[in-house]
C-alpha cells in the first residue's frame, strides 16, 4: 500500500509520477486571475489573502501568494470535480514556505467519505512539493482539494506568507490485469455477537486495487463468483443472508450486530481497476473462513427511538429543575436520552437515569455497554454505577449499594458524534434485582450536556438452570419425542439450544398454546428460554427420547 510523504525540490520529483489522466483541478497552475481572485478557487475560514504572485513562481507566468493575520485555520478550496471510487489517484501541489511561523497542508475533502489531511510544509528557502497517493476511498463521489495555511509561532507575529502553485489532482486510467495471488491468512474470529476480518494483502507482479468481501450466513453455502466488467456493489442487509463490501486499500473489516450462537462463512476475491473495467482473480481456490458468534442473550436494550413513556429506563431526580429529557433529532439512529444542567445559565443538579430490574442469575460473561455524546463542561460530574440490592423506586442516591464502574468505559473526549464507550463485564454484580444507572451532576460553576444510545446488557445463557427456573415455563410432554407444548400468556419468542450453548431452534410463541415441532433435535437435554412481549423470560429443560 502506499504511503503519503513529502519531496522537497530534486530532478526525481519531476519524473516521480507518471499516471495517465487529466488534471482534475481546473485552474490548478494559478495562471487565470480575475480582478485579484484566482479563478476556479474560493479563500475561506478566517482572515486570509490571496494574491497572484508573478515573481515567486513553480513554473508558468503566475503562482498563488497566501498571507493570513489569524492563527486560526485558513482553506483555500478548488472547484468541486467528480471522483471514482477504487482509482488510484495522484495529489500533489508545489509551496515555497520560507516562513517560519506559515504552514500549508495537503487536504482532500471528499463528498461520501472521509476526508484525508496530508502532511505539512517545511520552513525552507526553496519549492517543495507535498504528495498524496493512494486509492478513492469506498462511496467517493466527489471532491475538492484543499490546501490549509497554519501558524505554528508560540508567540503570534501578526502575519504569515507561503506561496503555492502547480496543485494536480489525477486519476490513474491506466487497466490493469488481475491481480497476481489471492490475500494469504484471511481469517474470521467471533468477538461476541461480532466478527473480524483480518488478512495478509495479495503479493505478486500485479496487486490488488482493493478487495471483494463476501459473507453469508451459513444457512446454505453458496457465494456468488464476481464477474469480470460487472463491480458487486456494496451490500450489508443481511435479511437475505448474505452481503458484500468492497475494501480499499489495507483496511480490515468488522461485522457488528449479528445473531447470537450463528455460524457465518465469508470469502475474499482481490481486483483490479473499477466500474465496467474491473477485474476479479477468480481463477483457483479464493480463501474462505467460517466463525460462530456467541451464545448471547440481550437481557435489556434501550435504544431511546421513543419518547421518555416508553423508555425501559428509568430517570430519576434528586437535586434541580432539569431532567432528562428525549431527544428525537440526535443518537444513532436518532433518538436518544439527553440530560444538561444548562437553561441560560448553569444549575446544580442531580440526574439519575436508572435501568430496570435485571434477574442476571441465569447467565455467564454479562456485559453492559452504550453509546454516548458529551459537549461542553467535562466528564467530572458523569457516573455509571451498579446495584444488587436497589429496591428500584427510592430515591437512589440514598438507598441501595452503589458500585462506581465508570473507570472501565470510554469517555467522551467533547462533540456530538457519538462514541462506542465499549461493553464493560457485569457479571461480579449479578443477583436476581441488578440494577445499573447513569447519574448526571453539574453545578452553577459550569454544565456538560450528555447523550445517551443505543444501552445493551447482553448475557450468554447459563446451562446449569435451577429448579426456581424450571417451575416458570409449562412444557408437555416432558420427556417428549417429536413435539412440545408451551403455555404462556402472552406472545412472543421461544429459543431451544443444546446443553453446550448452540442454538436448534427460534420459533413464535403463541399467546395460550404452542406447539413446536423437535424432530430435528438428537436425544439429549436442551434448554428452553422464552420472552414474551412484555420482557417477561422464562426459562425450562427439556429432554427428548
């Protein structure tokens, strides 16, 4: 894969590129100006001004001079040009920096994707030229390059002045043949209800533009060969059973999400070029690997996609007039539960948002995680905390033992973009009423706002059930040989696995009456688990003849 890096002036600079494709960047070489505006650019981001410079010059009649009088960040951004996904790409422009406070930076601002920021100038009395190569990344459709002007002084001295010009954006079109070998140690490994890709690039005479990742859930084992010409597009519903993702350059992928106690197969096929000239290695055996996800459970998960009625989860106030409140616009999906001790100015308050009680004595490897935002204030007055013996309605913050777990997530560094604050171990604090809760304090010093989304308690189902268990969940026949009847008041779900966790059979569960057919099952004791809809769980053995 290759690297960003940075030339200064030497005669191999001249010939270090040879790419076949147009310029992308019209007016690039600074030589069309228009009443002191260089055409096809806009100056923007703080106090920055641009002139053409007719002296100071890369090559041509004209460059572009930039000085700025704030140390705040200055853009100077081209004209908007179409881009492929997949293609390699050669960025690159020219700045004469001999200042020793300005800086200018090579940046690409992609429209559906992320954007890429290069390296810095250096401080020197000669041309120098800033290169980025690399592929389009995956859903690029656009974009514009953008060079960044910085002051670095400790002490700012009013002005900063760097010169650039010759600025290339090109597309290689050059086809390529298929690649040489298939990508060596491709690899599936579960991580709870995910799995990681992981593979050792394609080596050879010709290597890969990027890759072809194929999964299916192992319902039946049947990838679809890419055709040479025809690109597979990305695909990641896996309401069919299978998806595909296209990979550039070195990255790996994770799927998240899946169903527990599954088995998922994926093959990888390396190409070459894009759109109608892509050109897939099929030929020989392409690498494939299967994982299983864990046996897990979603004991709760609160996902904020409705107002607070709704919500599992309970707030709480103790000290304040703020509360936690729905927010319908924000999470991931939105909808998420907010709380900020700030109305026009800030208060002292005291919020708990409190989960429901959690019977956690049927399960191994619990885990508690969540999604969250924080601005403004810090992270100082934001708790998360866990309880065995809350009776689930006093006021929390004096009643109940309260165990501070804050320490093990992942707090957010300032922003509204959520964050994965990562799934902590709970299973030290597991009894028959667990409680969890997130509590919320500011003071009139100072207020953060915190949202949260997306809260999971996953558990894997333990084998050893007890007798307390068996008695919640009416089944007859009981040993039974081809099928069984299961009463429950209300509907919902039934999952039957084996005493070593997999899972043999996901079915409805009828309101009154169900009977589920076993004839697939072998001899042997299984373990029955149902939830009803109102999150009622129930929890049987079953042995079949």
């Amino acid at each position: 894969m290759k690297k960003n890096y940075l030339f200064s002036l030497a005669l191999t600079l001249i010939v270090s590129f040879t790419l076949t494709g147009q310029n992308l960047v019209v007016n690039g070489d600074f030589e069309n100006w228009t009443d002191g505006v260089a055409d096809n650019w806009l100056a923007d981001g703080g106090a920055v001004e641009i002139n053409q410079n007719t002296t100071t010059i890369q090559s041509g009649s004209s460059s572009c001079e930039a000085t700025w009088t704030s140390q705040d960040n200055q853009y100077f951004t081209s004209d908007l040009f179409n881009v492929t996904s997949g293609i390699e790409i050669n960025a690159n422009f020219w700045v004469y920096d001999n200042d020793i406070a300005g800086r200018a930076r090579l940046c690409i601002i992609y429209e559906g994707a992320d954007n890429y920021y290069g390296d810095y100038s250096s401080d020197m009395d000669e041309w120098q030229q800033l290169v980025y190569t690399e592929f389009v990344p995956d859903g690029a459709t656009s974009a514009t390059f953008q060079i960044r002007f910085y002051d670095i002084s400790d002490d700012w001295d009013g002005d900063a002045t760097v010169i650039v010009d010759n600025v290339v954006f090109e597309q290689n079109t050059t086809v390529y043949p298929e690649p040489s070998n298939y990508p060596t140690e491709f690899a599936a490994t579960a991580a709870g209800l995910g799995i990681n890709l992981t593979w050792v690039e394609s080596a050879g005479d010709q290597l890969p533009t990027g890759y072809l990742v194929l999964g299916e859930k192992l319902v039946t084992r049947s990838f679809d060969v890419p055709v040479d010409g025809v690109p597979v597009e990305n695909d990641m519903d896996w309401s069919d059973n299978k998806v595909s993702i296209n990979v550039i350059g070195d990255v790996q992928v994770a799927f998240d999400g899946l169903e527990a106690n599954t088995a998922y197969a994926f093959t990888i096929y390396p190409f070459t070029n894009s759109s109608a000239d892509i050109n897939y290695k099929t030929d020989g055996s392409a690498p494939d690997a299967t994982a299983t996800t864990a046996n897990l459970t979603t004991i709760n998960a609160e996902g904020f996609d409705n107002e607070l009625s709704a919500w599992t989860w309970t707030p709480y106030n103790v000290l304040g007039d703020q509360v936690w409140e729905w927010a319908d616009t924000y999470g991931n999906p939105p909808g998420c539960a907010k709380m900020t001790g700030y109305d026009g100015a800030a208060f002292d308050n005291e919020d708990w948002l409190i989960s429901p009680s959690l019977d956690l004595t049927a399960y191994n490897d619990v885990t508690f995680g969540f999604e969250q935002a924080r601005n403004y204030g810090s992270n100082d007055g934001l708790f998360v905390k866990i309880s065995t013996d809350y009776d689930g309605s006093s006021d929390p913050s004096t009643s109940g033992t309260w165990t501070d777990i804050s320490d093990s997530y992942i707090w957010h560094e300032g922003g509204w973009d959520f964050i994965d604050a990562g799934s902590v171990d709970i299973s030290a604090y597991s009894s028959a009423a667990t409680h969890i809760a997130f509590i919320f304090t500011s003071t009139t010093d100072g207020s953060a706002t915190w949202e949260l989304d997306n809260l999971k308690v996953l558990g894997v189902l333990n084998t050893g059930i007890n007798g307390n268990n068996i008695q919640k969940l009416s089944i007859y026949p009981n040993p039974a040989t081809s099928s069984i009847n299961i009463v429950s008041n209300l509907a919902g779900t039934i999952k039957i696995t084996s005493v070593s966790g997999m899972l043999m059979i996901e079915d409805k569960l009828n309101a009154g009456s169900s009977s589920i057919n076993i004839e697939e099952l072998n001899s042997g004791l299984y373990i029955i688990e149902t939830i009803d809809d109102s999150g009622l769980r129930s929890i049987g053995k079953l042995t079949v003849r």
